[in-house]
C-alpha cells in the first residue's frame, strides 16, 4: 500500500522544525512527518474512546493510572519510620 501525499505551502519555520525533529530521531523528514500523523491519529481515536466513557469510568481510570504509579512503594507511615532513628534525641518529640 503506497501512498503519496504532498504538502503545498508549508510554512518554512515548520518545515525547519520538521527538519530538526527528524534529524533528532535519527530519521527522514518524510519518516518523521509519518510518524507524527500516525500518533495525531492515535490520539484523536483514543480521545473519541475516552469521550465515549462515562464519568464514573473516567474516574475509576484516573484513580487506576495513579495506584499503578505508587505501586509496591512505602506508605508514609513506613516512610516515617524509616527515617526515625530510635536513639537520637528528636527535638520536635522530645525522645531519647
């Protein structure tokens, strides 16, 4: 499946960044300009699906991404215990 697609017209600060981008990524200026059309694409399908979804589930996914950001870390209970020594003199509680 070939297909050509040609841009009349294009600014020339975008095609230097184009340019840029590319040269970045280790690519073409044609590789790079695909690339980016395919996440643009992506995006907008991802963004109808997640307009689709109800509040409730909008939420219960949020609240998921950020469990699995804090995933197998300390609470902050343990964090504080770690970081209390037993034997030194705590100014704020007055231990020994």
């Amino acid at each position: 499946m070939s297909t050509t697609l040609t841009i009349r017209n294009l600014d020339e600060a975008v095609k230097q960044k184009l340019r840029l981008r590319a040269a970045m990524h280790q690519r073409s200026m044609e590789a790079e300009a695909r690339e980016i059309l395919a996440h643009a694409v992506a995006d907008e399908n991802q963004a109808a699906d997640k307009a689709k979804d109800s509040p409730q589930e909008q939420m219960r996914r949020a609240i998921d991404s950020v469990r699995g950001i804090w995933k197998g870390r300390k609470t902050t209970d343990e964090l504080m215990e770690l970081t209390r020594a037993d034997g030194i003199d705590d100014a704020y509680t007055r231990r020994q």
